[in-house]
C-alpha cells in the first residue's frame, strides 16, 4: 500500500498459462471489489472451461486485505488455494480474484509440482496485468443553506473533491467523495460554515 488512502490492484482482467507435464494450467486474474461477485465468475469459468478437472481460485479484498479466501477445488490441500493466494500478496495486490482452471495431462505432479505449477499459473497472470493504485474514498453528504454556497464551492474547488451529486434550493445538499487522508482536514473547514451539517454515507 502506497499511502493511507490507496492500495494496489489491477485494473481489468488478464490471464496466464502454465503448462508441466503435458498438464495445462490457465489462470485469469480479475479485479473485484466484493465477495458477492466471485461466485458468478467461478460459476462463468466452470461453463467455459467445462473439460477443466479443476477450478483453483485465491482473493484477497478490502483496503486492509482482510476478506481472503483460497481454495483447492480437489487438489490435495494446500497445492492449489495457497500458491495462488500467496502470489497476490507477493504482489501487494488487494480486490483481486486468480482463477485457475487445470486440465490434466496424464502425468501426476506430486504435491511440490502442483504448488509450483499453480503459483506459476497466478504469477502468469499478475504479470499480464495492468497494476494501478486505487484510492480509498469517503462518501459524505453535507446539508447547508443557500447563502453559504460560496464559502462551500470554494472549498470543494481548492482541496479537489469530487462531487456525486447536488441538490441546489434554500436549503443545499451535496454529495461528495473525499480521500482518506485529506478528510480531517476538509471536515474541519467545513464544520466552521455555519448552518454545516455533514453525515457520512458509505466508504468505497
């Protein structure tokens, strides 16, 4: 993680190929932001690559990467799941999902060829990828009166934020994205407006 409020992911999908062995090991790495949507992604590879014996996976999500998974789908324990879980954090990467679909090729790997194949297929994949810094916003809804506009637009222009959303009458609201590491500061300005009231929505 580069700072308080970024952490590194990729940013669209890639995929990787490993073969030993006459076995083929091919892995796509996907950019995720919650647990809901790796379901229908297993599901959607297990009916493309259907003659696949199986479908090994890690994810690790969240800015703090505490939501990880990893999972041999019948692999002997521990072959499969944890070499590919342990690529995306020798990348530093969090929000991201390795799939990897194994085609059997005849020739039994025994447990160290099988943790080496799988950590190859997901390195593949990772370094196919395109590696970005995503940052960690902080979503805000600030009510006030009309006749400090002004006041408020000044400060929204001057520290960058990022506007969602507005409703302009006697009363204003604004929607608002505010990084991590500059929020103490912006609230801070903003509770000195008077008639300010700020709620906190959600954190993406």
């Amino acid at each position: 993680m580069t700072s308080s409020d970024t952490f590194k992911t990729i940013r669209s999908v890639s995929g990787g190929l490993y073969k030993e062995k006459g076995s083929r090991f091919i892995s796509a790495a996907y950019h995720v932001e919650d647990e809901t949507e790796i379901k229908g992604i297993i599901e959607a590879i297990r009916k493309e690559q259907h003659e696949a014996r199986h479908h090994c996976y890690a994810y690790i999500i969240g800015k703090d990467g505490l939501k990880w998974r990893a999972n041999d789908d019948g692999e002997p324990s521990g072959t499969a799941g944890r070499p590919i879980l342990g690529q995306i954090k020798s990348f530093g990467l969090t929000n991201v999902l390795i799939v990897v679909s194994r085609y059997f090729g005849g020739t039994l790997l025994g447990v160290s060829g099988l943790i080496n194949a799988y950590k190859q297929a997901a390195e593949s994949a990772l370094g196919n990828s395109e590696i970005i810094d995503q940052i960690v916003y902080e979503y805000y809804e600030i009510t006030f009166p009309f006749s400090a506009l002004n006041d408020v637009m000044k400060i929204i222009k001057e520290e960058d934020i990022i506007q969602a959303d507005h409703s302009f009458d006697l009363e204003c609201i604004i929607k608002i994205l505010v990084r991590g590491s500059i929020k103490e500061k912006v609230m801070s300005r903003f509770s000195r407006i008077d008639g300010m009231k700020i709620r906190l929505t959600e954190e993406k």
